[in-house]
C-alpha cells in the first residue's frame, strides 16, 4: 500500500512509493545567529545516501539539507526503535569537545529542523488561552539551572528536576497523518508530520522500551557517557485535511492577521492625511494662481513673482556631486525593479515557504538581470545633470553599490567561516556569486549606460540662469537636516509593525508567508515616500531653497535610518543573542538590508501628470494670447515639474513655448 509523496520527497508529481524518507536541516537558534549543519552535534547520520541538490536561495541562507537516519515505511508503525548509540570517554579530549559542543547546544536552545516530504515536522504543544502552537522546529535539549530553575523545553517535563544538569531529547516519538485518495484504490497522501521529543536513559541499550528516567548529562562530565537515540513512529489517517492545505495548520498556529489589518488601516489613514495635504496644495496652486494670471493685464503683472516662483530660474540647476547621486539613483532603480517583480511573484504564490529558497534566488537572479536599467537611469541622469566623466559613472554604477553589499557579505562570511557555521557559503558558490556580478550584472549595465548616454539629456521647459540666486537665510524647519529627519518619520510609521514580523522571521526563525500584506504596504511606502518629499520639497522651494534634488533623495530614504534604529532597538529589547561573533554577525547583516533600504526608498516614486498641466496651461494660453505664454511656462509649470521631479524622466510634450529668445527651451 503506497504513499503519493512525488519522485522524490521535494516534489509534488504523483508516484506510488512506500519508503518515507525523513530529511534533516541545518540547526539554528535565537540566542545566537549562528546556524550548524546536523553532524555538527554528533548525532546518527546517514553516511550512505547523497544530499539532496539545493537552490542558490537555500545556501545563502544556511539550509544544509542532508539523509537522515531514521527509517520507515508507510503504514508501518514502529516502536522505540534504535537509531544508534554514541559513546564518549571524557579522558580523550576529542570525546570531550564533542560533549561540550552538545551542551553548548542545549545552553543555546538549539532547534532541529525536519522534513518529510517537503513538508516541516512539527512539535504541537499548548500555548495561552488553550491554543495550540506548531513550531517547524524542536530542541535538542534543554538545561535547568544551578538554581534549580527549568529554561526553555525543560518546563514541558516534571522530573526534569535535577540542579545544574542538561536534558537531551534523545527520543522522538513521530505521527504521520495521511488522506485517502479518492481516485486511486491503493493511494495516500501525506498531509502532515508531527512528533513529541522525549528523553529516556534506556537501562537495557540492547533492547531499549523507552521507558525509566530522562537521560541526563551533569554539567561536569566523569567516566564513560552513551547516549542512545530512538524512535517511535505511528500512523494515522486524517480525512479533513487536503494535500492543498496541509500548511494551513501550520500557519494558523501564527494568528497576526488582526495585527495586520490593524498596520494596513494606520498606514492608509497617514497616506489619506498625506494626500490631502498634496491635493490642498496642488489646488492653491492651480486653481489660485491659475485665476490669478487670468485677471492680468500686462506683462509687468505677470512679471510679479513671488514664494518658488522666485526661484523657477534656479530650480533646474544640476546638483552637487551629481555622479553620486546618478548612480544611486542607477542602483535604486535595479533595486526597486527587483523588489517589485519579486513582491509580486509572491502575492501568486510562486515563492511560498514550500518552495524552498525560492524568494531569495529569485532576488538574486532579478538583481543580476536588472544592470541594464540601473546603468540606463544613472547614464541617463548624470548626462542631464551635465556630466563628461562617463566612464567613471558607467564604473560607479556597475561596483560601487554592490561591492559595498559583497564587501560587508564577504566579511561576515569569513566570521562564519571561522565559527564553522554552515551559514559560511561554500568556495564554489561564492565564485558563482562573484560569475553572476561580472560576467552578467556588469556587461548589462554597460549596456543600458551606453544606451543612456546615447539618448539626449532630459530638456528641461526653462533656461538655467547663469548666476546662482542668493538662498535666503532659512528657519529651523525649512533647513535640510530638520526637514530630511522629519520626512522619514511618516514613511516608516507605515511600515513598523510589517517590519517586526519581518525581523521576527529573520531572527527568530519563524515561517512568514503573508506576501499580499507585504505588498499592500510596499504600494502603501511608495505613496507616503513620493507625498512626503512632495510636501517638504514645495515648503523648501516657498522658502525660495532651490537646492531639492539631493534632499529628496534624502528625505525619503532617511527612512532607512529608522529602520536602522529600529533594528538596534529590536535587538536589545526582543532577541537574547549572545556571543561577539552572533552580534557583529546581526548588525553586519543589518546594515546590509539598511543600504539596500535607502537606496530604495531614496528612489522615490513621484511622476506627477506634467502632461495634464502643460495642457492647462496650453488652454490659458490660448485664452490670453502670447503675452503670458513665456511667463506662465516659466513659473506655474516648470516649478510644478520642479519640485516633483524624482528618478523618472519628465517628458513634457507639445508645450509651446515662447519664440522670445529669452524664454527658449535650452538648458
């Protein structure tokens, strides 16, 4: 009698088998960011099978997926079957290491993590309010302190009662429920996998009954240790649970969606708040100076500016260090893309937790194929701002970026290369990484920067003046440090509960499957960036500052400086990572997701129908004749476009301009 668990246990197509194989992961805990591969521990391993092939995703993120040596059958219930015994002799110093490292384990909390057939065994055990939590994982011990206080797993067993001693969980009792096939006569599935650690001394090591006292290993060891390691395995049918949904148990044991709903209807109302704000402000202009200009009799009334008309002159004026940003611009742009198209594969259910690695080899693969845009949009860019150093800015974009990431990366690599954690990625992938980057990424930047500097810089609708306007002495507010920290403060209240569930999984090693959320708030970020940098760049140009390029580059992307605030707090509030490597380890990965953050957020998302207004404008032109023509492009549209003018080209077509020669289209 089969089981339809696929061609091998990573796989969905139907095939009659009736071995079970049980596969065993790395292990990882959340006291410290160091995850180990299964044999680290010393505990029974299959020497005789191959592992299983693993995606780009699952080594970047420490998964070492390997045969384990529990065997079964299906529909074959097993009781207290040996798997091995391990002996030690405390005398020789290799027996010895290997004791401490496995109490250094159970010190740490840390977890097992099984799968049979794709799918996590799972350790059920009752939580508050008489609700059952499933965890993916299971200690593989536990330890009750010199006080006499039981820490973690400890808790679950009363005659763990013993001062200063660990507990291993060298028993496990595993239940593998499975669903009929209504079609096929002979044909099961496996719809889900649980099991209960358990710890027994066998007296009898031959013939073990598990039964007796839980094994324990004194905080001193003396004399010759054995541990012996067994299993039970039962199988029971379940007529409720569908293949399809066999994960659900497992996600409903996480109930946020309250608390999302709740992050969702906060970030709207700020988005809500914002776009009244920018509609107020884009009908003063409008409507106010539009009926204004009406009411004008001359070109000396028209001529009377005030507030950013001041200022329309100026407003276009190429920014300092235009390189840096036309290439942080390049790399936001690859980044946003990337983040996008990713977001949106998993709202369908292509990257869910089932598919293994699969979110992050999708980043990673988007990333390498996204150099073109980046080096079209930082080409593109530095071209207008009056760049001639090409080469340089075609170099910039291609490495610096990422090799600030590779760098950072390569660093905690060497720390968990010298840990010997098997979150070091191999030799072999890094080369593939380093592949991926220079053979790929890099010619395809310079592809789309060729194609950048090919094309004509952006026109812009009004002339440069020649000489800088004078800046008037600012307030406290409109000054660029007050207004950049005050414009992240609204983006990143909507984002901070979406982030502690990210973190959440991250850190604490918790499944996150709640991509439709994830990207509703991304849209929800991209709006309150784009109204906020709005909002701060029309005051900064009121206040006749036309300096507004690299500050609202800035003011969405300080965001990324909460974020980074917000990490530091999570890690001395919620996690209880010890140890110098584990911490460097956490903040070095943090400020990598920190980059990556500012950049994106810098790309602010801002295209304002410049097109509408132009016809607008068209349309009063029409009304009043060539008198305002030259006056009304310079000051209502090009300082609209001015101060909404972000990463995406302004393409302002059929705008007639003056044929004066002092309002010409030249930049």
């Amino acid at each position: 009698f089969g089981i339809m668990l696929g061609t091998d246990s990573f796989s969905p197509n139907s095939v009659f088998i009736s071995t079970i194989e049980l596969f065993v992961n790395r292990l990882d805990s959340v006291e410290s960011v160091l995850p180990y591969e299964y044999t680290a521990f010393d505990f029974c391993a299959d020497q005789s099978e191959k592992r299983p092939s693993e995606n780009l995703g699952q080594v970047l993120f420490g998964e070492r997926i390997e045969p384990s040596p529990y065997k079964f059958s299906f529909k074959k219930n097993l009781e207290c079957q040996s798997v091995c015994l391990k002996s030690y002799n405390t005398e020789k110093t290799e027996d010895k290491a290997k004791l401490e490292f496995l109490k250094k384990g159970m010190l740490l909390n840390y977890q097992h993590h099984w799968i049979v057939d794709n799918m996590p065994v799972t350790w059920c055990y009752d939580v508050e309010d008489n609700q059952k939590f499933c965890n993916p994982g299971f200690p593989i011990g536990c330890y009750v302190t010199d006080m006499g206080r039981a820490k973690d797993a400890c808790v679950v067993n009363a005659d763990f009662n013993d001062k200063d001693t660990f507990y291993i969980f060298n028993h496990v009792d595993i239940t593998i429920f499975y669903h009929l096939v209504e079609s096929e006569a002979a044909g099961a599935r496996l719809v889900a996998a649980k099991l209960e650690p358990k710890s027994y001394k066998h007296t009898n090591l031959e013939k073990p009954d598990c039964t007796g006292p839980p094994m324990s290993l004194g905080n001193k060891f003396n004399g010759d240790i054995k541990i012996p390691y067994t299993y039970s395995v039962k199988f029971v049918e379940d007529k409720l649970i569908r293949w399809a949904s066999r994960w659900d148990y497992i996600l409903e044991s996480m109930p946020h969606t309250n608390i999302q709903w709740f992050s969702i209807m906060n970030s709207l109302v700020i988005v809500l708040f914002l776009s009244g704000m920018v509609a107020m402000i884009m009908l003063r202009t409008l409507h106010k100076d539009i009926a204004r200009y009406n009411q004008m009799d001359s070109v000396e009334d028209a001529q009377e500016e005030f507030g950013w008309k001041l200022v329309h002159g100026d407003v276009f004026r190429p920014p300092r260090k235009g390189m840096l940003l036309s290439v942080f611009l390049g790399s936001g742009t690859q980044i946003f893309i990337m983040t996008f198209v990713t977001l949106f594969f998993a709202c369908l259910g292509f990257l869910s937790p089932a598919n293994r690695g699969a979110l992050m080899t999708c980043a990673v693969v988007l990333w390498v194929l996204l150099g073109t845009p980046a080096g079209y949009v930082a080409a593109r860019y530095y071209k207008s701002f009056g760049g001639e150093k090409w080469k340089t800015n075609v170099l910039l974009t291609a490495f610096l970026c990422p090799g600030v990431v590779f760098a950072d990366f390569f660093v905690m690599n060497l720390i968990l290369w010298g840990e010997g954690s098997s979150a070091a990625m191999p030799f072999g992938t890094l080369v593939a990484i380093l592949a991926l980057w220079f053979c790929i990424s890099v010619p395809l930047t310079f592809i789309g920067a060729y194609f950048g500097f090919k094309k004509s810089g952006i026109e812009h609708p009004v002339r440069t003046n020649q000489i800088p306007r004078q800046i008037p002495e600012q307030s406290f507010y409109t000054k660029p440090l007050p207004g950049i920290v005050m414009g992240g403060i609204l983006p990143f209240g909507c984002i901070f509960i979406q982030l502690f569930f990210i973190l959440n999984s991250i850190w604490s090693h918790q499944m996150y499957y709640m991509f439709g959320f994830l990207f509703l708030v991304f849209i929800i970020l991209l709006i309150t960036c784009s109204e906020a940098t709005i909002l701060l760049c029309y005051f900064h140009l009121c206040a006749e500052d036309y300096h507004w390029q690299w500050r609202s580059f800035l003011t969405s992307g300080f965001t990324a400086v909460y974020f980074l605030v917000y990490a530091i707090h999570y890690f001395f509030s919620k996690l209880q990572i010890s140890g110098l490597a584990s911490t460097i380890l956490y903040f070095g990965y943090t400020m990598i997701m920190a980059l990556i953050f500012f950049l994106f957020t810098g790309l602010y998302v801002c295209r304002v129908k410049v097109q509408s207004l132009a016809k607008v404008q068209q349309n009063l032109v029409g009304k009043r004749g060539p008198l305002l023509e030259a006056q009304l492009t310079q000051t209502s549209l090009s300082n609209q476009a001015a101060f909404c003018w972000s990463t995406l080209p302004i393409h302002v077509t059929n705008l007639k301009m003056s044929e004066n020669p002092n309002h010409t289209n030249s930049y």
